[in-house]
C-alpha cells in the first residue's frame, strides 16, 4: 500500500494554502521553484533575511507561492523594486524571480543598468522563449524560426544571447541550466545566493501550453527530452558562444564567476573618501529596541 504524504519537505517555505498552483501540467516551473526553495534551505538563510520579488507573467506567479517576504510587480518593474528593497536594507538577500518577457523585454533597461551597478541581486530568470500567459507573442528570447501567435510564419528577429547580455554589462556570477539539470540548477541558486554582487541563473524551461504546442515540441516530458538530448556543459566559455538556435545545441554551465566592488561597496567607499573616517556606512533599519 502506498503511504499518503500530507507534507511536502518544502512546506515551511511554501505558502501552501495557495496550492495547487496556476501553472499547466508539465509546464518548467514547478521544477525551478523547487529547486531555488532547496538551495535557500542548503544556504541556510534565515527566512527573515530574504525575500523575493518577481514580475508579471507565468514565472511571476512564485512570489505568490513562496512563504517569503515578497512582492508581485507591475511588468518590467522587479528589477527597480528589487534594488530600493536592497538600498534600503542592505542585509537583505533579494532575489527577482521571473520570465523572459518580463525581465529582457519590458523590464529590459533595468536588467542592463541592474549588472552594470554590480546590484547585489541574484536573477533568477527562466526563459521559455515566449510571453507565455498572454497568450504566445514572440519576444526578445524567441529563436529565429519558432512560430508564436504573433508569428506564424515564425520569428525572423535576432534574439538576446542572455549570458552574453549580463555578461557584457557588467554581472559578476553568470550560469544557464535548463530544468533537466536539476542538481545544477539548484547548486547554481546556491552559488548566487551567496555571491556579492550582481547574479544571473537563466534557465531555460517548457513551456509545453503555449511555445511548444505552436512549434509541435510535445508534452513538457518531450521537451525535456531534448534537453537532454541537446545541452552541452561548457564552463567558462566566452559568452558570445552561448547563443540558442530553433532546433540546436543549448550550451549550459556556469560562465562567469568574479569578484568586483558590488554597487553599495563602491558608494560606501565613496563617501568615505569624501566624508572621512567619521563616515559610518548605512548597514539597514534599527529594530523596534534602538539597537
Ligand atoms: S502557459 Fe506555458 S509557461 Fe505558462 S504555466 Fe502554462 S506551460 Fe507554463
């Protein structure tokens, strides 16, 4: 006989009262979710110090779901609402969940001014080639080829290399994995969890509903199968090498891991050059005691 379980291992960070969730069957981010909740478990972060931020869109919908502190946006707006909440309490880990559409298109201006400041964020952004929950219009990720509803000949624009993007502007951790690369994955939220400064996972993930019934790719389990079929790990290769043809190799792995002034380092720095050593830098909000 099989045992019911009542309780999922990651029901303490899960606002469980909100499941079942939105999202289709098979769909990528029940995965991604699951995997960033394990890596904050191994982090061992205290559920005080961090909270999530996400935009609109399927993707968006996590910050729903964790039982975090965290914000659900307006569309392109995690990034500038992440930053405020990290400016404003500095010990905070912020993490801005969301997808492609969201984060490269509308949100596009704040991902690149967001890695140039080195921000101490971690993105998690998943990418499923398409504006998903608004129906399938092709967006800034969508291969050249694949037909959304915007596109039904298939898209013919140059898409965003996004490693390459992050890279170019500034971020000092850059990894890609797809939901197949699940021990990856999570250890990659781990190490971007814990690395100062501007951190970038982007995973790449089915979205079987929308982009993958117009391009004929199947269930999400045969989405994953090419995955599996398709992914090639290259460490710490240049990231102009990490771009994603209709049909071809995705190149995964970490790409980027460095050490550089992260942004509230370098105005700390700043103003204690310019203040002197009576400057005492902004370490976040004094507690109800005063201390
Ligand atoms: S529409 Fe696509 S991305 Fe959105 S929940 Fe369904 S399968 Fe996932």
């Amino acid at each position: 006989m099989i045992e019911q379980i009542e309780h999922h291992p990651l029901d303490e960070l899960l606002r469980v009262d909100r499941i079942p969730h939105i999202w289709c069957s098979t769909c990528g981010l029940g995965i991604v979710l699951n995997s960033f909740l394990t890596a904050v478990r191994e982090s061992g972060i205290s559920r005080q110090d961090i909270a999530v931020v996400s935009g609109i869109g399927c993707t968006g919908r996590a910050a729903g779901y964790v039982n975090l502190d965290s914000f659900h946006t307006t569309h392109g707006r995690a990034l500038p609402f992440a930053t405020g909440l990290k400016l404003g309490n500095p010990k905070l880990k912020v993490v801005v969940i969301s997808g492609d559409g969201d984060l490269v298109a509308i949100g596009g201006n704040h991902l690149i001014h967001s890695a140039r400041r080195n921000m101490d964020l971690t993105v998690i952004c998943v990418n499923n080639f398409n504006y998903a929950m608004t129906g399938g219009q092709f967006g800034p990720t969508t291969p050249p080829g694949a037909k959304l509803t915007t596109a039904p000949f298939g898209s013919y624009e140059h898409p965003f290399n996004l490693p390459f993007l992050v890279d170019s502007c500034g971020a000092t951790y850059v990894a890609r994995w797809t939901v197949l690369h699940v021990r990856q994955m999570t250890d990659a939220f781990r190490e971007a969890l814990e690395h100062p400064g501007f951190s970038f996972v982007e995973v790449i993930s089915p979205c079987p509903t929308v982009y993958g019934r117009r391009n004929q790719l199947g269930s999400g389990l045969d989405i994953v199968k090419y995955y599996r079929e398709k992914s090639v790990v290259r460490n710490d290769i240049d990231t102009r090498e990490c771009e994603i043809e209709l049909g071809g190799t995705i190149v995964v792995g970490r790409f980027v891991r460095k050490r550089k002034p992260t942004y509230l380092e370098k105005m700390n720095e700043y103003l204690r050059q310019s203040v002197g050593e009576a400057f005492v830098p902004y370490s976040g909000p004094v507690d109800d005691a005063g201390d």
